[in-house]
C-alpha cells in the first residue's frame, strides 16, 4: 500500500492547451469563411508629371443617367436645359438603359424641391430594372 502524503508532485500542475487551440482554430476558420473580399477601384490622383491635356474617355459620360430636380420640381436629364414631364422619365430611362445596360442613375434633387418627385424618379428606375439609384447631395 502506498502512504497518501500532503505533498503533490509536480507532474499534477500541468494545463491541457488543446482544447484553447481547437477553438482558436475554429473560429479562425469562421472568419475566414464568413470573411467578404472586395475589389475596390482607384482613382489616378492628377499630379504635375501628368500631361494636363489628356481628355477623359467619351464613355465616362454615358455611364450615369442623371436627373436634375429643380427648385420648381422640374426635371432636367443629363444636363438638357430643357425639362422632362413625369410620363418620360420611364421611357428616357429604358432607352439610356438599352443603349448602356452598365448605366447608375443619379438623382440630384434641389434642397426645396418635393420627396414626392425624389421618390417618382426611383420608382420609374425601379420599374426599369436600374440596380444602381444614387442620390446626390446638390452642389
């Protein structure tokens, strides 16, 4: 028979890691997995070695469908000085759309122009299929 002592050894003290490190591997597993990786996109910042006569490609322009609401709640569409009438906001959107399917549309309403017009030109863009609808603060 062995005689119980007051006296441990040493070996007792030991701490067990692995099951700390199966769950720091978990959930380094998870944040990997539920982790999203995006493209973003650069902008060239204009310096003076750049040749300041280079214009922009013409295709910049036809990328964004851009609705002007005016004070009066007058729609100007891409800079036209003259107004659209709510019937042709669909139709202008289908026909920039077909002729650019990777067209945005911008709406840049006036501070006291209606929410009802706002909400208009979203709805028609909406019905049109345009994924991309931004909203522009004015200049």
């Amino acid at each position: 028979m062995k005689k119980i002592s007051g006296k441990h050894k040493a070996d007792d003290a030991k701490i067990d890691l692995t099951p700390m490190l199966d769950v720091v591997f978990i959930l380094l597993i998870f944040f990997v997995v539920t982790a999203t990786f995006l493209s973003e996109t650069a902008i060239n910042a204009a310096s003076s070695d750049n040749n300041n006569n280079e214009t922009p490609p013409e295709d910049t322009d036809k990328k964004n469908i851009l609705f002007e609401i005016g004070p009066n709640n007058e729609i100007i569409l891409n800079g036209n000085p003259r107004p659209i009438i709510e019937t042709q906001i669909r139709s202008n959107i289908d026909q920039l759309k077909a002729e650019n399917p990777a067209a945005s549309v911008i709406i840049q309403p006036d501070d006291s122009s209606d929410v009802a017009t706002l909400v208009m030109i979203m709805d028609a863009a909406r019905q049109a299929g345009m994924a991309n609808i931004s909203i522009v603060e004015p200049n």
